[in-house]
C-alpha cells in the first residue's frame, strides 16, 4: 500500500476515535490539516496517557495539548465556574488566564473570589499579587502581599518574595529591592530570582557583582539537564547575553 494512503486511513482512524469518544472537535482539524504531525500529536496527548498512564506521559500530553490548544484549559475552567461559582473555580480559571497573558481577566477574578469567608486567603492573595505585578501595578502588588501578611504571618513563599522585590523594583525603590533580591535568590529555585537581582545591580552600576551572577547562571546551566535548560531558557539567554555584551 502506497504510504500516502497509509496516512490517509490513520488520518481516518483517529478522526473516528475523536468523534466516537468526545474528543475536542479541534482535533478533526490538526489531524487532517497537520497529516503526520497531526497524527503524532494526537497519538501523544490523547492516547499516550491512557495506554501509559505514568507521570512523564500525562506531562508531555499536556504539553503538547497547551501547544495546540493553549485556551482548552481556560474553557475547562469556564465550565465549571459556569456549573458552580466558587473561590476555588475563580483561582483556577485565574491560573489559567495568567498562563495565556490575560492578567486582567486573571486580576478581576482573584478581586471576585476574595470575599466572604475567603476575603483573607493566602493562596488568592498571592495569585492577586501575581497577577497585579504582571500587568505593571506594582503598587497594587505590594498592597496584596502586605495584606496576605497580615492575614497570615507565617505564611512563606519564594514566588511572593519575588514579586514583593519586583515590585519594589517597579516602583524606583531600588536599594529596597536589592535587598530583597538578594535574601530571595538564596532559596528560590530556578533563575528568574538570580538574574532579576543581577540585572538590577548592572542597572544600579555594580557590574562586577552582576557579572558573578551572570556566570554563576550559565554555570548552573551547563550542569543542569536539559529539562532545567529548556524551563530556565529566558533567564539563560539573558544571562548569556549580558555576559557576551560585557566581554565585547
């Protein structure tokens, strides 16, 4: 059999499955505009994890589905908060908005759950924290940290202290937010926290410092997997750059 007919009757076979077992109609359309990729995509997100059930296929199946589809889970989320209005729905959905870039979406919704016996969760003002500091309103930023340190002062977060020396950042406090920077990077995991606090001490004229934590970034870099490489790639390249540029 030719192998274009091959194709053909795999294209045919999966488009089946997708109707007969509900699948996101969307899938009809990759799986005929796409042929091979099509298929594979197909065969990884939507059937790998049922034939293997193991963590790493669930991880590439959601992978490849956000690709694809990066509003399926905003829509999933939509749902449910359609079928019941709760906090928990209205974080979800926000978690997913902050994914896709909708930060005000992902801001309103956070200001909406906030109310009634959740007017003081933590975990609701982190993410207001979040979403306020992604859309530039840094002091409103510092306003929900501040707040959730009120309501729970033993409540710790690397994320939160991030955002808190982000903040202070955009705000012009820069010697506040050095500080900040620096007890953050100590124990945030990844490199967005070292290279922040790198690029304001470069900013603020302290390039030796600056170019220490450069290095120490592509250090790290080269050690790591290749999964740590490729989460950690802005921060990389950001610190590749600069360390090229200062050696130029």
């Amino acid at each position: 059999m030719p192998f274009y007919l091959i194709i053909v009757a795999l294209q045919i076979i999966c488009v089946i499955h997708v109707i007969k077992t509900g699948r996101n109609q969307i899938w009809i359309w990759v799986l005929v505009l796409l042929s091979m990729a099509g298929i594979a995509a197909y065969l990884i997100a939507e059937l790998l994890p049922d034939l293997m059930g193991g963590r790493s296929a669930r991880r590439l199946a959601v992978g490849t589905t956000r690709r694809l589809d990066p509003k399926r889970g905003a829509r999933r989320r939509l749902a449910d908060l359609d079928m019941a209005e709760t906090a928990e729905n209205k974080r979800l959905l926000a978690e997913e908005y902050l994914q896709l870039g909708q930060f005000d979406d992902a801001a309103d919704l956070y200001v909406s759950a906030l109310r009634g016996p959740h007017a003081d969760d933590p975990t609701l003002l982190l993410g207001l924290a979040d979403a306020e500091f992604r859309r530039g309103n840094h002091q409103a930023a510092l306003d929900a940290l501040d707040r959730l340190r009120e309501a729970d002062p033993t409540f710790q977060s690397a994320t939160g202290h991030l955002i808190y020396a982000g903040s202070l950042e955009g705000l012009g406090r820069d010697a506040e937010a050095l500080f900040e920077y620096a007890a953050v990077t100590a124990y945030f995991p990844g490199e967005e926290a070292r290279c922040r606090y790198a690029l304001l001490l470069q900013k603020t004229g302290q390039q030796g410092l600056a170019q220490q934590l450069f290095q120490e970034i592509l250090k790290r870099a080269k050690l790591g997997t290749g999964r740590y490489r490729r989460e950690q790639a802005r921060w990389i390249d950001i610190a590749r750059q600069a360390s090229a540029t200062a050696s130029a």
